[in-house]
C-alpha cells in the first residue's frame, strides 16, 4: 500500500461523518466507525451485505437499487433519503439517513467504487411529520367548528373557510375561495373592517376587532363581529390571517326595529306639514310650494334659488346643518325644529323633517315645514282649553280624521273635510257613502283598528268627479285615561305631487318631441323581452331617406312635424303590443315579440308600405322612404340584437335605400370583418405599414404634369390589397380617420421633397393630400399641416388639402373657419368628388376653397350622358365664373380629355396618363414628370354653355324659376331643388320631372348670365 493510500484509509476510518465503499453492484466493502456507531452495527454485520437491504421498506430498497443503477449508468453523484433500523436502540426506533454517493474511477477512467456518505436525518424528518400531525389537528378543529372561521393570505383573499363560513354567508368554498374579502359585503358596510384588514396583513396591527355587514343568502345584511389575528413564518414575516366571525344580525335588527318605531312617531309629525321646499345638497332652494306665501308672506320668486340657510336663526342654523348633513349622508329622515324669518321679519317656529331623494327623480332634499310658533305658545293651554286645541287642528293643511272602534267619526277637521268634499257636519249622515269612494275595501276598519302606526296611499273619488290620491298615516288613539278608543288618521292629498313624480318618470324615459319611448326605455323592454322569449323577438332599425331634403326645404319645424306624423304613422302600422321607439334624429326601432322571421318580414313591410303613403304637411305631399334593417333573436345581449338591426340597415341603405334588409350570416361575418379590419388598421398605423401611391395630375392643354394626389394603399397580410374604398370608411366610423390623415400628411409631403430632390417630380407641381371632414374639428390640424410643409421644405401655395363635397357642408360652422385658417397661410383647398354630394353651387361662393374636382361618375358619362355634360360643363362654367380651379378625375379615354378641354377645364387625372405609383416605381421610371400628350381641341369647335339647353323653352315661373333660385341663394343641393320642385307640382320646360342636371342648367344660366359665352 502507498503513502497516500495509507493517508487516505486514515480519513476515511476517522471521519466523523458516516462514509462507506461500495462495490458497483451495491455491496458494502467497507464502513467506517462513524458509520457503524450511526446504525448500531458491527463492521462483520454490514460488510458484504447490499446497501438495498439496509431499507426498512420496498420503497427505500427499490430507490437504493435505482441509485446504484444511475450512478452507474450516468457517472454522476446523486443523494437520497432511506429508511433505517437502529440496532442498539432499545425502542427499535427508526433512523432517516440522507445517502450522498459518488462514483470513484481507476486510474485509467474505468468506474472502480460506490464512495457513500451518510448523514442522520431523523431529526428533520421527525420535525416534519410533527408539523404535518399538527396541521392536521388544527385542519380539523377548523374544519369541525361551529364558530364561522376563515383564512385570508397577504393580498386581502379568502383563502379558505370552514364550513360554519359558508352556511353563514349562503356560498359554497369554491365559491370562497380566492374572493377578495370586500367582495362579500353587503352594501351598507362601511368598509372599517376592511381598512383594519390592510393594516394586519401588513404588520401594523397584529390584530383586531370590527363589525362588518356581510351579504348573505338572497343578499340579505349578516352583522358579524370579526376577530382577526395576524400569523406569521418562522422567520417572523407575516404569512396570513386568522378570522373568526361573530354573527351579530339579531343584536342589530333588534335595534332597528327599536328605531323604526321611534321613526314611526317622528313620521306621523313630520308629514303634518304646510310648507314643502326642495333644495340641492348645498342648501339652495329648488322648489317652493305655494303656501310660502301664506306661512311666510314670501313670492315663489322672492325665494327661489336663494340659499334656505339665508333664512334660518343663527342661533338654530349650527344644529340644522348637522341635520342636514346626517341626512344627506346616509340617506335616513330626521326632523329639527328652527326659527325662520318670515317676510315682516317676524321669526316663525318650524318643525322641519328632512328627507333624501337625490338619486330620485327629484333629485334633491325634500323638507316639511310646520308652523308649529303657535303650538309652542299654546302648548301650557292646550291641556285646559279643548276648544283652542280645535281650532289649531281646524287650521291646519292636513287632514285629521279620529274614528271608533265601530268605525264611526269621532272628530274630523276642517282641511279633511275639504279633502274629502262634504261638509263636516254631514260626515255622519253621509258616512257610509264617503267610505264607499275610497278605492280599498275595508279602508273603514283598518282605519278604526289601527293597532299601531302604518302609513299607506289610496285612491278616492271625491265628489267633484276627479280621483284623487290621499295619503293616510294611522295611528292608535287614546282617551285620557290611557284607553284606546279608535285610531287618529292623519290624511294629505297627493295628487299633485303624484302627477308630477308621474310625468318626472314618463319624461326621463320618453321622447319629447314624438312621445315614443326613448332610447332607454327601448332597451329596458328589449332586454325584458328576450328575458321572456330569447328566441322570438325581432327588431326593427328603421332610418328614414333622405330627411335632410325636408330640413333644408321645408326648415326643422317641418321636419320635426314630419317626425311626429310618422310616429303616429309607424303606431297605427303595428300591433298594439308591439314597442316602437324613437332612437334618435331620423331613425325609429321596433320591437316585436313572438314573431318569426316569415311575420318580422310581414311587420317590416307593412312599415315600408305606410310610409310610401305621403304625408301632408304645411299643405303641401311630403314623400317618405325608408330603408329598414331587421335582426331576430337569439342574440347575446339587447346591445348585440340593436347593433345587428342597425348593420342590416345600413346594408339595406347601401343597396339604393327604400327596402329591407335581415341579418344574416354573411352581414355578420361582414361586421366581424369590418371589426378585425379596424383591429388591423390600427395596427397598420402605429406599426406604419401602409403605403401611399401618387396619380399625377395633368395639365389638358399640354400634357404637363401639374400636381399628383397622394392616395393610401394597404396591403394587408392576410387579406392582400384592401381597397381605400374599403378601410378609409372603417377608419372615419372608428375614430382612426384623424390618426390616418396625420400620417398621411407627413408621409406624403416628406415622400413628395425627396421625389423632388432626386428628380422624379416637377419642382413648380403641388401635391394633393385628403383629409376626413371629421379631423378639421381637431385642434392642432393647421400647426400639424404647417409644421409638416415647413419639414419637407414645401411652399404652402404647392400643398392642396382636398375634402369631399359631402363631408365639407356637414358642419359649416366648423369647416369654414379652419379652412379660412388654412387659406390665410396659403395652402389650397380643393372639394373632392364634386356632384356626388350636395352638389350645391350656392355654397360655392361662401366656401373658402380654390379647386373643384368633378367626381369620376360624371366624367364616366359625359360623352354618351347629355345629364352629365349638362352638369359638369355647369360646374366648369361656374368655378371659372367664382375664380376657382377644376380638375377632372376618372379620365380614361381621349375622347373624354378632348371634351373636357372644350368645356373649358384646365386639368385632369386619370388612367388614360398613369395609374396611381409607389414612390419606388416614381423614382425607377420616370412616371410623375411627364409629359403626357394633350388633349385635342379643334379650331373652330364651339360648345354650348345656354343656348339650346331647352330647345327654345325658356324657363319661367311656372316651370318654379322662383322657388329655384330661392332655394339655391339658400344653398340647397341640386338633389334638394329637384325634389323640392317636384314635390311642388313645377315641371320642367318639356313637362318632365326636374332632375339634378336640369336644375344645374338653369342655375348656371340664369343666376350667373356671365356664363352665356363660347368656347
């Protein structure tokens, strides 16, 4: 044996810790003393024997053998615990050993050995078992008690609770589990406990005692009181909470029966009042009742809006307001007496009840005052003299009624016989008749029984032949001996404040224009009605066509008259049980209940058909069409049901108006798609994926490039080329037609300056960018526009905004003044898809603008369509006439370009000189400098601008010249003035029915006679 192998057998047998050798198979060569004195064991008693069976159970000998197999297989050390018998232990105690092993390698890198160190366990283990058999016995006494116990880990959660919890708050642990503790309160709970909850889970508070309000089955209030106490980790960190709850709710519903019936007695005083005031949650007045005057020699108007305060004794106002502050705080009645200081300046004594009904329709805080100065000097006489105590009852404004037992009167005031229309004297002879009036049978021995206070509403039918409605607070009446006798009823006539709550209700839910229900009443019955049949409802959206007309014509009240006939109409259209409700401007929603889509289709025609009748207003046929979309149940929601109506009816406006439309699948999907293109489109945006291409626009008589329009392009990457025609209307529903016109700004003008620096543009030709009507209301769109040129180094006369015609007169008082803005700092403005719109001329002369850009369907048209040349040689003729630019967009044959130039317009666009282009594509090829060839305009060809445009008629008053030119001079549309005429009985010059292209003929011509020249 070597030195070292010597040293290393010294180690190994002195260790102290437990260390053996194996042999690869698992047997124990050799243990050292430390390892013999561990298991109580001779050396002879474990050499030879396998490490395996030294394990008390299969499961210690089998991990051992696993062991052994993976030290042998990987190379690798590893450890485990196992089990084992202690030899010299008199109890036969077992030992945990944790093995840690290692694989020894010859020289040569053959595996050699097993080196196994042992270490006692036993310790930790037992430590462990103790701690589970503890948790255990405190799992079962929390478990099996009675008292309702629950744990809360550090973020204020349930988690866990015994089943005495759960019965007290009606939930089961599941549903427990993992709740936030506040989420079980009851409304009412002032949330104390749960500030003291924060604290103890924090370690500020190591433990407390609140009330909490619980909400227990059905919702019902569970007063408990919480002990909670804070447990923490070994290491004294707080781990959780321990709560245990107290239920208290009998202890607490004791007393409020004990303050009901305190409150019984301060109501039966309370609504023995005279003056009844409304004020705000400051104090000020807003509402007085009449008798102010009487009680306090005020005007209605001398008060109202005036703080209430203003009149109360200083020396009274202190309690008052804390009075006041109670009430308005918790939402409960209480009474206080103060002076207030009459008209004379006289202080009066006023017992004044308070009582909270801000978040009613009345919406403040209503007070009673009672004039009780006289009460309070007669009060001493009171007992001595019945007859002046008479005489303060017979003037009070509420009624008094005492009765027998048998039901008899025993006394009755004057106010009540007011209220009930008799004379006092005749309530005996007449009783059996004034109790027949009331509306509740056996109104007369509930009065004369009162066994204790109740307050109650009925009708009655008083003589004078009105119902009115009494309000009627009982109580049990005594005689001077302490012995009851009857009953004292204290009687108010409410109907005036009844009518008022009533219409108050009726005017929050309907419409006040047409009476329909509104917008939130309609969805309260909707909702109830998919409730009742979730598969038999239907909804009808109806939107009316063309309803400007009639407002632009006719002015709003004509069309708030039209609104009005076809409510009326719609109701008598449908069943009785069906709702029709006015859901805002022009549109209408229908609800109908047990249908199927067959009698839905029927309803909705039947719609269709009553509107085609015409209306008669201000003696003059109204025609109406409307355009009607139709959803049916089931559906998620009433929100869901309406949207769906509404899609099919934008689907059936979008076909050519005037028919109906069902939501279907293919709607639907529409709609989804139309969602998840908005999710993507603002993607686009941020992420600024989309692109823009440029169309040049060219000068007709030489070819020259003029300007381009920038036009937005997406590719999408699932869809592939999503149309502008498709994304620019989703991006101005949405609210991303700003963000798009941003980007669009700056990237076209930043595009448009490198073009012209690398040479792929002319350097004297503008740029066109659009903008959504919507965006010229954003603050900042002029600096955004001004900033933008000034970065691209462009000339502001160089960058044309374009705005289409319909967008731009939607909000005059907006538009003009933003593109005044614009124009001062000399950007041109252009309109957009001029014809398709308003087309009205009239308004051409206010607008701000320089350019006109005739929509592509009239160029489309202009040599084959006599209409469309009529209307855009009009337009040429009156742009030149005003000082404006034209440009003609859609060109696409020669043949168009050369009438175009004959009539007189300077520029155009289209496919017949270049597609729109990528930048790229620009810079590569050359396609935006031009130029182009020209149009042809032949020596001696002449175009008509007037003559002949009626073939000799000429157009007078009784074709509706007049009306015509009113209408324009007010700046109707062509559309409008055509169907003004029309509708007025005005035919044209050939007896036809007016239409846009002759009412531009006769404008052009005869309002602006400068126009009658040859090309």
């Amino acid at each position: 044996m070597s030195h070292s192998e010597i040293r290393t057998t010294e180690r190994f047998e002195h260790s102290t810790l437990p260390m053996a050798l194996l042999a690869l198979d698992g047997e124990i060569l050799q243990v050292n003393r430390a390892l013999l004195r561990l298991v109580g064991l001779s050396a002879e008693g474990l050499v030879g024997v396998r490490a395996r069976d030294l394990g008390t159970s299969a499961a210690d000998r089998t991990a051992a053998e696993d062991a052994l197999v993976e030290a042998r297989a990987s190379g690798r050390g590893g450890d485990f615990v196992q089990t084992w018998r202690n030899a010299e232990d008199p109890d036969g105690k077992d030992i945990h050993v944790r093995l840690a092993w290692s694989l020894m390698r010859t020289p040569e890198g053959a595996p050699w050995y097993i080196s196994v160190i042992c270490v006692d366990e036993s310790q930790r283990v037992e430590a462990e078992r103790q701690r589970a058999r503890e948790s255990a016995r405190f799992r079962a006494r929390f478990e099996q008690s009675s008292v309702p116990q629950a744990l809360c880990d550090l973020e204020g959660r349930f988690a866990d609770a015994n089943e005495a919890f759960c019965a007290l708050v009606g939930r089961a642990r599941a549903a427990v589990r993992g709740q936030p503790i506040g989420a079980l309160n009851h409304h009412t709970d002032l949330g104390e406990a749960d500030e003291a909850l924060k604290r103890l889970i924090s370690g500020d508070l190591p433990s407390y005692q609140k009330e909490r309000v619980l909400r227990g089955v059905g919702g019902r209030p569970v007063s408990v009181l919480v002990t909670a106490t804070l447990i923490r980790d070994e290491a004294g960190a707080p781990e959780s909470a321990a709560a245990y709850f107290q239920d208290i709710s009998l202890l607490r519903s004791v007393e409020s029966k004990r303050q009901q019936q305190e409150d019984f007695f301060l109501a039966l005083s309370a609504r023995a009042s005279d003056l009844a005031i409304v004020t705000s949650a400051e104090g000020d007045l807003l509402y007085v009742s009449p008798s102010v005057t009487i009680m306090l020699g005020y005007g209605i108007e001398d008060v109202l809006g005036s703080s209430g305060w203003s009149f109360v004794h200083p020396d009274d106002e202190p309690a008052a307001r804390e009075v006041f502050e109670r009430v308005l705080a918790t939402g409960s009645t209480e009474t206080v007496d103060i002076r207030v200081r009459a008209s004379s300046g006289e202080w009066r004594v006023m017992e004044e009840t308070m009582s909270n009904l801000l978040d009613t329709p009345v919406g403040g805080i209503v007070a009673n005052l009672r004039d009780i100065t006289e009460k309070r000097h007669a009060e001493a006489a009171m007992r001595a003299s019945d007859s002046r105590l008479r005489t303060i009852v017979d003037t009070a404004e509420e009624g008094i009624w005492a009765a027998r037992f048998d039901g008899s009167t025993l006394y009755m005031n004057l106010r009540m016989a007011v209220i009930l229309g008799i004379d006092r004297e005749q309530m005996h002879e007449r009783s059996a008749e004034i109790w027949s009036r009331f509306s509740v049978e056996g109104l007369r021995k509930r009065i004369a029984l009162a066994a204790r206070p109740e307050r109650f509403e009925v009708d009655f039918a008083h003589p004078d032949g009105r119902n009115r409605i009494l309000s009627i607070a009982t109580s049990p009446l005594h005689d001077e001996h302490g012995e009851a006798e009857g009953s004292l009823a204290m009687v108010s006539d409410v109907t005036d404040a009844r009518r008022l709550e009533s219409e108050l209700r009726h005017a929050a839910m309907h419409d006040s224009l047409t009476g329909l229900p509104n917008r939130a009443l309609l969805v309260d019955r909707l909702e109830h009605a998919l409730a009742r049949s979730a598969g038999r409802t239907a909804v009808l959206f109806i939107d009316l066509d063309h309803f400007k007309v009639v407002n632009d014509s006719r002015g709003h009240a004509a069309g708030d008259e039209l609104l009005v006939a076809v409510s009326a109409r719609l109701v008598k259209a449908l069943r009785p049980e069906d709702t029709v409700a006015r859901f805002g401007g022009d549109e209408f929603v229908v609800v109908c209940e047990e249908v199927d889509e067959d009698a839905a289709r029927e309803l909705a025609e039947e719609v269709l058909a009553a509107l085609e009748v015409p209306f008669d207003l201000f003696d003059a046929a109204v025609h109406v069409s409307a355009s009607l979309g139709l959803a049916l149940s089931p559906a998620p929601s009433a929100g869901d049901l309406l949207r769906f109506a509404d899609a099919a009816m934008y689907s059936a406006k979008s076909a050519g108006r005037r028919r109906v439309r069902v939501f279907d699948p293919a709607l639907a999907e529409d709609v989804e798609q139309r969602y998840l293109l908005q999710a993507d489109l603002h993607d686009a945006l941020s992420q600024d994926t989309l692109a823009l291409h440029y169309q040049p626009v060219v000068d007709l008589a030489s070819g020259r490039v003029v300007g381009l329009e920038a036009l937005a392009r997406w590719t999408h990457p699932t869809h592939g080329e999503v149309p502008p025609t498709r994304f620019v209307p989703i991006a101005e529903e949405t609210g991303l037609a700003a963000d798009l016109d941003r980007w669009a700004v700056r990237r076209a003008l930043r595009e448009v300056a490198h073009l012209r620096d690398v040479g792929a543009f002319p350097l004297d030709a503008h740029v066109a960018v659009n903008l959504s009507a919507g965006h010229l209301a954003e603050i900042g769109l002029v600096n955004l526009i001004s900033t933008a040129a000034a970065d691209a180094d462009l000339p502001p006369e160089q960058v044309v905004l374009e705005i289409t015609e319909t967008s731009l007169v939607d909000d005059l008082d907006v538009t003009i003044p933003v593109l005044k803005q614009l124009r001062a700092l000399g950007f041109q403005v252009a309109v957009d898809d001029f014809g398709t719109g308003y087309s009205s001329l009239g308004y051409l002369r206010d607008l701000p603008i320089t350019t006109l850009k005739i929509d592509r369907s009239f160029v489309n048209g202009i040599v084959e369509d006599s209409d469309a040349l009529a209307i855009v040689a009009s337009v040429v003729d009156l742009a030149k006439a005003i000082g404006l630019g034209v440009v003609a967009e859609g060109v696409e044959t020669q043949e168009q370009a050369d009438l175009l130039l004959r009539l007189g317009c300077a520029s155009a666009q289209g496919w017949l000189w270049s597609a729109a282009i990528s930048p790229e594509q620009a810079i590569a090829g050359g396609g935006l400098l031009g130029p182009f060839p020209g149009a042809r305009k032949p020596q001696g060809t002449t175009v008509s601008r007037r003559r002949g445009l009626w073939s000799g008629h000429e157009v007078s008053s009784e074709h509706g010249l007049d009306r015509m030119l009113e209408l324009h001079r007010a700046g109707a549309s062509l559309a409008t003035i055509a169907a003004v005429l029309n509708r007025e009985g005005f035919a044209s010059p050939h007896g036809a029915r007016w239409n846009r292209a002759g009412v531009a003929r006769t404008v052009s011509s005869v309002a602006y006679p400068q126009l009658d020249v040859e090309a």
